[in-house]
C-alpha cells in the first residue's frame, strides 16, 4: 500500500475473479506445500550443494505457469533472463548436477 494507496488496493479486489483466486490459492496452498515436500526430500537424499542450483529453476516453473494458465506474453528478454538463470544452474558448462556430488551413500 505504500506504493499505490488504498484506491489501487481496492480496484484489484473489485476486479478478481475466478482465474485470480485460483492463482492464489496455487501459490499459498498447492505450490508452498508441494515444494516444501520436495525440498524436504531432495535434502534428505542429496547433498546440500548438489540440491540448491534446483532453486535457480524457480523463475523458469513461473514463467511456464503463467504463461499456460494465465495467458501472460513474454517477450525475447524475458527468456533470455530466464536462459541466463537456467546456463547457471548447470554450473555454467552444461555439466549435470550428478558429476557435482550425486546422491549421498
């Protein structure tokens, strides 16, 4: 509210709809507990280093769900940031995450 006022904050609730609340509840509900499962997991069977390059894929999942679900048009800049994030992940040299520190025995 320190950004836009309480008339922006008020048109936005005059405007949802069902495909707003959908995305909301997907994101407080579906995603956080499905991610914090996965998180969960993928610690307990890996390494710590060889899991945290995963949170770099964030963004590219968002992207993809807004994109299907909400219809949102992203332009060449948007990928290219995103492709940026995803060379990164891969250490930079396409190398898999396996040849880092694989599973732990």
């Amino acid at each position: 509210m320190p950004f836009e006022g309480w008339d922006a904050d008020l048109r936005a609730l005059q405007r949802l709809n069902l495909s707003g609340v959908g995305a909301a509840l997907y994101v407080a509900w579906g995603a956080t507990l499905f991610g914090f499962a996965a998180w969960g997991y993928l610690l307990r069977t890996y390494n710590a280093p060889t899991v945290a390059p995963f949170s770099l894929l964030v963004p590219i999942f968002g992207l993809a769900v807004a994109w299907i679900f909400q219809g949102e048009a992203h332009d060449r800049t948007d990928l290219l940031r995103h492709g940026i994030c995803h060379h990164r992940y891969r250490g930079g040299n396409g190398a898999p995450f396996e040849e880092a520190g694989g599973a732990r025995s």
